[in-house]
C-alpha cells in the first residue's frame, strides 16, 4: 500500500504518553508539515505555539481542565509537548484553515511513530486572561481563535483501527 495512504489509514488518537520529551528534529518535521497545509486563498490564516516548556504545558493542561470542569484531570494525557493551532477570525476560511493545519500535523506526527491526539478547548482557553497573557508575551497581535491543541509524544499504547461504518460514503454516477 501507498506510504502515505498506509499512514492515513492507520494513526489513531492516543492518550497514553511516555514522559520522555520528543527530539527537536522530530518535532521541527512535524511542525513543518503543518505549515503545508491547504488554506483558503493561500492567506496562511493559522499560526502554530509549540510549547515543550513543563511549566507552560501545565499551566495549558489546568486551563483546559478548567473549561472542561474537572480540574483534577490532565486533559493532555500525560504528553510532553503540545502544539497550539490558533487562526486569525478575519479570514473568512480561519477555522478550515486551522483544521487542516491540525491534520497535518497529526498525520505527520503519525508517520514518524510519534503519538498524538486533537485535545479541544483551544478557543476557550485563549479567551481567558491567562491565555490572552500567553499570547502577549509571544508578542501575537490580533483577532487568534484557538482551533486546537496537538498533544506530542513517544506513545505508551498501540491502537486498533476500528470497522468503518457502512454508509459513510454515498456515490452520485
């Protein structure tokens, strides 16, 4: 089978991580193939927050809990390294944009034997304070939504692929 086609077919979510970080080479390819990704008019709306610090990746994990109201859970599974994807609201294509820039970044994750898994609550978090703060001090001006959180990591778990439902595509010939 197709190389690439093999790894669409095959990455799944994972939410069980080692807590060795990832190199910067993997993660540089990575981020990189996200910044590929399709967007509306070419206008590049999505920006990319690597966050590799602890720290701040803790901070992010109790924000995110904190809009998801259960605090006492990390909503990053343990991961060590979390790609923010926010996009600029004044492209009207923003959230496509971002979406495919998360793709990218999954499926690139995926064919270097990197674990990942979309986490939501990007949007939420980046409207409090704190995470207006995080932007600030990154110097990102302007209208960013969060789109979403790319969690990174060596996983700790193998996953199956599940049956494809019957009537997911439909034909018109």
């Amino acid at each position: 089978m197709n190389e690439v086609l093999n790894c669409l077919k095959t990455r799944r979510s994972i939410r069980k991580y080692k807590s060795d970080i990832i190199s910067k080479e993997e993660l540089d390819k990575i981020i990189e193939a996200g910044t590929y990704a399709p967007s509306g008019m070419g206008k590049q709306s999505a920006i990319i927050i690597a966050v590799t610090n602890k720290e701040v990746r803790d901070k992010l994990s109790k924000l995110n809990a904190k809009v998801m109201g259960n605090e006492s859970i990390d909503p990053f599974y343990g991961a060590p390294v979390v790609l923010i994807v926010l996009a600029d609201k004044n492209c009207p294509t923003y959230l496509y944009d971002g979406s495919l820039v998360m793709g990218n970044l999954l499926n690139a994750a995926h064919s270097l034997d990197i674990g990942s898994c979309w986490i939501h609550r990007a949007k939420e978090v980046f409207e409090t304070e704190e995470g207006k703060e995080i932007l600030k001090s990154l110097n990102i001006e302007g209208d960013y939504e969060g789109i979403g959180n790319c969690i990174l990591g060596y996983p700790l778990e193998e996953k199956e692929s599940s049956k494809r439902k019957d009537n997911y595509v439909y034909y018109i010939e």
